[in-house]
C-alpha cells in the first residue's frame, strides 16, 4: 500500500498504559506505510521514542489528574469534572490548529474526548463503554453510559481492544451494552505482539520475581513502598520494573532488590517471562500485555478505581488471574496465584480483528 497520509496517535496521559498500547498500532501503521506523529507530553513522547526510535512526536498533553490518598478515586475524578471539561474544549480547539499544521488525515484519540473533527476520519479507542460505578451507585451507570455513547458518534470509529464474544478480558466494560453502530471490536493490544526476544536480552540470569508498577500517583508510590518491605529480605530476588522511560533504562539494586526505570520490549518481555510471580495493578494494559506472554500475575487494583477493582475481580473469577486488595498485603505475598491464561487463542483472533479494521480504516472514505 503506497500512502503519504498522517496520522497523528494521542494517548490519554493516565499512567502510560494508554500510550503503551498505542505501540503496536503505531508499528503496524507504519508498516502499513502511514506518517505516524505522536501528539503527548514530554514523558510520554520519552516512552514512544524508547520503544519506536525515530518516531515524530509533537507536544499535546492531554488531562493528567493526580488522585487522592484518600478519597476514593471516582470521588476525587468528580470533584474534578470542571477542569476536565475545559481539557476537553481546549483540546478540540487546539486539535483543529494541529490538523492544518501537520496536515493531519486521520486521528485516532485513546479515551481523550475532545480530539473528534467533522472534516477528517477520527477514531475513538476505548475498553470502557461502561464505566463501572461503586455497587452503592451502579443503578446511574446508564448516564455515564448515555454521555459516552454520546462522544464516541462524534467519531468516525469507536475501536474496542477485546474480543467481541465470551472470551474477552473486559467483562461488562464493554459487552452486555447496546454499542454504536460505529464500534469495532480490534482484539488485544500488546507492545510485546510481534517482538523476539532471547535469554540474553533478559538483564537478569537467576531465578526472579517481577513487580511492574504503573498508574498515576499518589498510589503507585504507596504500592512501591508497600511491597518494598514485603519483599526486601525474600528470595528469590525481586525485579521492580518502574514504568519510567524519562528516567533513562538504569538500574540499581538494594537489598534482594533490583530496580528498572525502563527496559527496552525485548528485554522487558524476556524479564517478564522468565519470572516466577509477577505482581501489578490490574490495569487493563497491563492485563493485555501480560495474557500476550500467556503469563498470569498477582493483580492490585489501585484502591477506589472501580474499573480495575472490577477487572481484578472479573479475571479472577475466570481463573486467569489472582487478585488481592492494596490494604490486604501483609507481612508477606500469598503463595498460590499462578493461574492459567488463553494467551494463544486470544492473540490468534486479535490479529485478525485488528487487521480487519485497520483495512476497514484505511479503504473507507
């Protein structure tokens, strides 16, 4: 395919779980010939630029909030509805400067609302139809499902990374809801999809354990510190891998620890896979990478974020994954969560679901 079209990628700026499964789209866009620029802040642009060297980047931040201590998270987003409602004017103003400047042909915007234009193809990626409310409130979920449905028609495409039929990782997020007519499910998203990796691109060579932190602060630090004293004197020796590209790819060691700011996907994947547990946050990149490797984990949800308290809990419930709550942790890590994961059957229908829009995409007008 011979095309000299633009297509400029925002990821929301939550963590870099959004940016991170924004990698193998860009790669496969690429390959498909496509100009791919990036549109993020500078510790995002650090992590595109790691894992795609070359790639454009241009500055477009999108709304990055810092959650609470102490409130539960969707009270603390709540509060802050105001400043993402002007996130979201301000962008889609400044979206429409971009596209002439650049001269933009497609956008696709990861759960940024306001990066929609009625004069080019824009595509909406989200695994959140539903956004899941406490039990106490559940009975209003289908306001916030109104208002999404709601942005996701301003859009060309609304693409889904899940499997459209009961195998799928995201539960009632995104099945059991009535879905625009736009929406296209594209299977999986992994950076770890298509990369080879050997023994010795693992940066260690005896028996580990690997915690992958992720997610905005205050949390991610309290869980580092959490499981930092659990795991300090345990063997085998624990891999802390940061999710810091802006920090460089050093490490450091104290303790039966070893920290990563950041590895290179070869690296990382070999980490990973050569791990005895794995420890996260249930993310929901983080559980697509992690089934991409056929690999189960220990699942954290971030306390008071619904959707991956829903997530941890749903997964577990398959026998894919383990899960324990944040204040549950104590002196030591529960022995018995290794649980088996469909990784092969998943990524064999993901990469058809996936070329299929992408074609979809690139030949609709």
């Amino acid at each position: 395919m011979k095309t000299d079209r633009n297509i400029l990628i925002c990821p929301l700026e939550w963590g870099l779980g959004h940016s991170a499964r924004m990698i193998p789209l860009a790669v496969r866009l690429r390959e498909m010939n496509y100009n791919v620029i990036i549109g993020a802040g500078k510790e995002h642009q650090a992590f595109f630029q790691n894992e795609i060297p070359g790639i454009k980047c241009i500055d477009f931040a999108g709304f990055k909030p810092r959650y609470s201590k102490y409130l539960p998270q969707y009270l603390s987003l709540l509060f802050k509805i105001p400043l993402l409602i002007y996130h979201i004017i301000s962008e889609h103003k400044r979206l429409k400067k971009i596209i002439l400047e650049h001269t933009i042909d497609i956008v696709i915007s990861d759960n940024r609302f306001g990066l929609w234009n009625r004069n080019i193809k824009t595509v909406y990626i989200t695994h959140q139809l539903r956004i899941p409310f406490p039990a106490a409130f559940r009975i209003f979920e289908f306001i916030g499902i109104g208002i999404h449905k709601a942005i996701i028609k301003k859009y060309s495409y609304c693409f889904i990374p899940d499997l459209p039929g009961e195998i799928n990782l995201s539960g009632r997020l995104s099945h059991g809801v009535r879905l625009p007519a736009n929406t296209i499910y594209i299977g999986i998203l992994s950076r770890f999809a298509g990369v080879v990796s050997f023994p010795s691109d693992s940066p260690v060579s005896y028996p580990h354990n690997t915690i992958i932190l992720s997610g905005p602060e205050p949390q991610r630090s309290l869980l580092r510190k959490k499981l930092t004293m659990i795991v300090k004197d345990n063997y085998p020796k624990t891999i802390i891998l940061e999710g810091r590209p802006d920090k460089g790819s050093g490490g450091s060691e104290s303790d039966n620890i070893i920290y990563f700011n950041h590895l290179p996907a070869a690296a990382m994947k070999e980490l990973i896979t050569g791990s005895e547990t794995i420890i996260s946050r249930s993310g929901y990149t983080t559980i697509m990478e992690l089934i991409s490797l056929n690999c189960s984990a220990l699942l954290i949800p971030t306390p008071g974020q619904t959707e991956q308290e829903y997530l941890a809990g749903y997964l577990h419930e398959k026998g894919w994954f383990s899960k324990i709550s944040q204040k549950d942790l104590e002196e030591k890590i529960p022995e018995e969560i290794n649980q088996k994961v469909p990784g092969d059957e998943i990524i064999s229908q993901s990469r058809l679901l996936l070329e299929g829009a992408l074609i979809k995409l690139s030949e609709d007008k």
